[in-house]
C-alpha cells in the first residue's frame, strides 16, 4: 500500500519523549507511545493518517533529526537504473 502524503516520520531513537510536537499538532495525529526507545525514553508516534503537513510539530521538536514531515517522495538521481 503506498504511503499518504503529507505524513511524519519520527526518529524513534532519537525523540525524547517531551510531548511539544504533540502539543503543537492541530489535527492531533501524534501521541505518545506505550513502548520505551533505547534511551528508555516513550517517544511520539503518528497515527497514520490525518496530517495536514502544517510542520507545527517539526518546528516544536527540541532535538535535531528526531522527526520530519514528508509532503511529497522526491526521486534521488540515478535511482531505479
């Protein structure tokens, strides 16, 4: 199945757990898991659908790399020769 766009990957090792990127999602599509990270942190999950890709969440995050929002797959150069 192909994935729906836009949508918000988050980086499961590297998010903390602080909750601002869900505070900060107008459509609340994130939440926090009930699962620990290896840093034995719960960390932010997406709901799989309902992003607007608003990037409310990206621009809350505090740590660098921990989430991103895809609005459109780009084509890397050279891919699928």
């Amino acid at each position: 199945m192909a994935q729906r766009l836009p949508t918000v990957e988050i980086n499961l090792n590297l998010c903390k757990g602080c909750g601002l990127c869900i505070d900060n999602c107008p459509p609340e599509v994130l939440t926090l898991s009930t699962q620990f990270n290896v840093l034995g942190y719960q960390y932010a999950q997406y709901k799989e659908a309902g992003c607007t890709g608003c990037e409310a969440c990206f621009y809350a995050c505090p740590e660098p790399s921990a989430l991103a929002v895809v609005k459109e797959l780009k084509e890397r150069p050279g891919a699928g020769r």
